[in-house]
C-alpha cells in the first residue's frame, strides 16, 4: 500500500475540492479559514488537509475532519480515506481546534479510524460522526468532545441534528430498505437521548430528504443541517 504524502494530498485537493463556507467561515483546497475582524483571513491548522466542514447554525461552532492518510481513488474524483482525526473549534476560544480524541470503534471484528462528516450538538458537548462501514449505509455514531467510546446509534444514508426547536439535540436520520415487491424504502426517524426512536416520514426516494426536515422544523421549530449538505434546512 502506497503512502500519500501531505502535499500529494493536497495537489489532489486542489483539483477536485470546492468552496463550502458558512458566514465567514470557508473550507477551500483543504484549508479552512475564517475572518477575525479584519480584512486578512486567519488560517486554522491542524498539519494535515481538511475536509467535511461543518458550521452551527449560529457561527459559534465547527467541526471538521483531518485527512491523515489517503489514496488517489481511480473509481472517483475524491482520494479514498483510509484514516482520519476529527476536530471541533468554537469562535469564543478564536477558533481554536481541538482534536477529539475517541477511541477506533470496533465494528463487526474490525477496527475503523476513518470518520467522516462531524457534528456538533447544541451544547457543544456532543458529537455525531460516520464510519463508512457497509457501502450506502454508514453506521451514526456518537462521542463526547472530551473523547472516548464511541456509540453507534444506527445505520443510515443520511442524517442531521436538531438545533433548537422542540427536539433540541435530537438526531434526524434516513434508513434504508429493500423490499421484495415496493423497491427501495426510506424511513425516517427522530433519535432521542432516551426513549425509542420516533418515525416521522416515509419516502421512496432519499431526494424527498429536505421535504421531510423541513415539515418536521416547520411544525417543531429549529433548524436541521445535513453535515457536507449547505445550508441549514429550517422553516
């Protein structure tokens, strides 16, 4: 197995990644930058390139992942990641990015260290990412910033967290099934912090995502943003 370097890494990036920003906060070419008040853009490092940025609804928070090793994928247009760390930084400490530190989780026999799209929770506390452990369906996990075990909540092909609103803190996310007459099936459920998960729509295509938040914010309130998806989908 060939070992990237960080500046094959980032001739890699250069080509293929875009622009995703939210307020002043922009990942481009594998770095993320965000502005301090003056014209200049300071630079959050963390030694390696960046990716999956995510921005809090209210600019406070962000969460990223660090691409620590990778391949050129010849099936696609972005490099396969083999291992990564995520990093959560928050705009009252200047952005400041702290690693989380949790333990590789364990799924079926076999360890993972590649964790995509993080998420905070309202209260900072919380993080929500994914392991790319079964082709379509990555299995939802989620740890403390301070690090640890990692629990697995349930496999998915998408989900977002619920700021404010009712369900403040509470996970949204999309199951897949096959049936044997109906074709592809996708539920969705609301995952609380106790108590069983609550279904709240049924589609058969996983494009009807955004119409299913979005009448879930409308009568609860709050906003729920897709990690890697844009922009908040609120009411």
């Amino acid at each position: 197995m060939i070992l990237i370097s960080w500046s094959l890494i980032l001739a890699v990036l250069l080509t293929v990644s875009p622009v995703a920003r939210s307020g002043d906060v922009t990942l481009k070419d594998g770095v993320i930058t965000y502005s301090d008040g003056t014209a200049k853009r300071s630079v959050i490092q963390v030694g390696g390139p960046c990716s999956d940025l995510w921005v809090s609804p209210d600019g406070r928070a962000i969460a990223f992942i660090r691409i620590d090793k990778s391949e050129p994928d010849p099936n696609a247009t972005d490099p396969f990641i083999e291992r990564s760390t995520i990093f959560v930084a928050s705009r009252s400490n200047g952005f400041r990015p702290i690693r989380v530190a949790l333990d590789p989780p364990r799924i079926d026999g076999r360890e993972w260290n590649v964790f995509f799209e993080p998420v905070l929770s309202p209260d900072l506390k919380t993080v929500y990412f994914q392991v790319p452990a079964a082709g379509n369906s990555w299995l939802l996990m989620i740890v403390p910033i301070a690090g640890g075990t990692a629990k697995p909540i349930t496999w998915q092909s998408g989900n977002c967290v619920l700021w404010g609103g009712a369900g403040s803190g509470d996970v949204i996310a999309a199951t897949r099934s096959l049936g044997a007459t109906d074709g592809m099936t996708f539920r969705y459920y609301r995952y609380r912090a106790s108590g069983p998960a609550q279904l709240i729509g049924t589609r058969e295509g996983r494009d009807d995502w955004e119409g299913v938040v979005r009448a879930w914010t409308h009568k609860n309130g709050g906003t729920c943003e897709e990690a890697g998806e844009g922009p908040a989908i609120t009411r």
